[in-house]
C-alpha cells in the first residue's frame, strides 16, 4: 500500500501539481481512508520530500557509475552523463517533472538537503571538465564552473520541450548536445 | 491602483507562489477591501497572465530591436541576446521567477497564447543561426532546431543559480556562455 500510496501521488502531482493535489485527492483515487494514508506518511511533503530524494540518488549513483568507468575518456564520460540525464527525462518523467517544478513545496530543511545533493553531481561534473582540461582534452581557458552550470542547464532545460514520444530519440539530442558543447557553432 | 495590486501580486506570487497567495492576501497586504480588487481584475489568473505577457513581450521587443541592428554580424546579435536575457533575471528577477514556474497556473487559452510568444522568440533565434550558418559565421552542419534549444535552455536555467548580487555579473557570465557556445570546449 505504501507503494500504491507514493506512486499515485507521483501521479497526482505530476498531472495537477503539488499544491492542487491534497491527501482527500490521494486517498479518493485509490478507494482508501485517510487513515491509511497517515499510517504510511506524516504529511504530503514527506510523499514530495521522498519523490526528490530518490530522484536525486537515482542519478548520482548513474553519475559515480560513469565517472568510474576506465574505459572511457573525459568527452566519452561528459556525453554518457548528458545521455543519462536525457534518458532520464523519458524514464521517470513524471518524477523529473515534479523534481523540477515543484521543489519551492518543500520544508527549508529538505530543500537544503536536496540542494547539497544537486550541489555534489554539479560539482562532479565540474570535476570532470577539469581533469579533461589537465589530460588536454579540453581546452585549458575554460572557466569549469559556469561550463558546468551552463552544460547540465542545457541538458536540464530539455525536461520543458523534449518529448519523448516526439520525433527526436533522447540519444539524438544528446549526440547533437554533445558536438555543439565539444565543437560549438562557430565556423572553422 | 491598478498598478499597486499588480506590483504585489507579483512580489507574493514570486515570494510565496501563485497557489499559496489568496487575493485575500494581495488585498490585506495593501489594506484594501476585495471589491477594490475585482473593480481591476476579474481574478488572480488574470494578473498571473499580465504577468507573463508583459515579460515575454518586453524580451521579444528587445530581441526585435537586436536582430534589426545593422551593425552587429550573427556572431554578435546571439551575444547580445544571451546578454539581454541574463540581464533580464537581475532587472525584472521576480517576473522571471513567475514565468518560470507557475506557467502551469495559466488557463489553458492563456497557455497557448504565451507557448505561441514562446515559440517566436525561438524561431527568430534560430533563423539567426541559420542566417549564419550561410552566410558562413557558423558551421554548416549544425542542427539550428536544437542548437537554439540547446542555447536557449543553458540561459534560461540561469535563472535557478544566478544570483545578480553574487560575485559573477550577467555580462561575465555571457560572456563565458557566448565562448561556450562559438567555440565549444574541445581543445584545439
């Protein structure tokens, strides 16, 4: 029921949005009292607090998984994380779509909390565009940390336009990202 | 005091969120009856609305008067343009905050009308990549659809971290994002 209970708010607040969506909505949509609802979860934040931190975790862990792989140079492992985050989009959409929109609903101690987690992919990410500027993969003028920000907000952005039933596959935009972030636009 | 109820509307909107504020709050913050408010607005949505036009029209003026400039090449006007609207989360900070996110809080006619002032702004985006992509500013195998998403999203996610009163000014900051985006970060 636990299970029932979160996947269905995921639903709820996905399609209507955190504040619209009360715990009667909750309880309504699965034929269950509020008592129930309030044997598994204290409030609605603690349902919106878990949705964030699994997906938080869920793509830290992809991230380690990349960044540990030695087989793979720096621009091989900066296009797998970008291809993650796209395919992430389509996997857990609603999540991603609620981790993005919804975060402002949550108690100053979680948002801090999440915030610190967020913090530690950017700064891995960071971290790689760094060590590929020591092997001379990149070029050694970048400035890490607004790469950084701009690259994952490219990537992030996507969640607002990218439709995974659209005509574009998430490897395509990743593979069209990933030669505008190593090439640019400009002409040779 | 037409103006009054909008200006607060947007500093409750932007300090608390557009489903937390009541127009009961809106009025007891200027100490006004409610039938004041319903003389100028028929509801909260409607100035939600007002709200979104009068930024998503003053950015489309802006980039109007950019691309019209005849003495800037496509290198420059896309530089200008990233520079407008960093500029723009610091001057108009709380309207770009409510654009971002409560968008959803839009009736579904209102909706439409601001995705299709959206889409504008980034069709006439990528058209200047396309027009520079012939006349031989930019590579001419660039993918100018996602290339203008691409762009246009790692601006607009500035609006999550970039802290106009942090160390980092919108000029530097589009600055690194325009050698970003020209010359990627790839080493030579």
């Amino acid at each position: 029921m636990k299970d029932k209970i979160f996947e269905k708010s995921i639903d709820l607040f996905g399609e209507n949005g955190f504040s619209e969506t009360s715990i009667q909505h909750i309880v309504d949509a699965l034929g269950v009292t509020k008592g129930t609802f309030y044997y598994y979860f204290t409030s609605k934040e603690q349902i919106l607090m878990e949705i964030h931190l699994r997906f938080i975790n869920d793509i830290l862990a992809k991230q380690d998984a990349i960044i540990q792989d030695p087989n793979r140079n720096y621009q091989e492992k900066i296009y797998e994380i970008i291809c993650m985050l796209m395919k992430n989009i389509e996997v857990q959409g609603k999540s991603a779509k609620i981790f993005f929109r919804e975060m402002q609903n949550l108690s100053d101690g979680h948002l801090s909390q999440i915030f610190e987690k967020r913090d530690e992919f950017r700064i891995k990410f960071q971290e790689l565009i760094e060590l590929g500027m020591e092997k001379g993969e990149f070029r050694k003028d970048l400035d890490s940390h607004i790469a950084a920000l701009g690259i994952l907000g490219m990537v992030n952005w996507s969640y607002h336009w990218f439709d995974p039933d659209g005509p574009l596959s998430d490897t395509t935009v990743a593979k069209i990202y990933i030669d505008l972030v190593l090439n640019g636009i400009k002409a040779e």
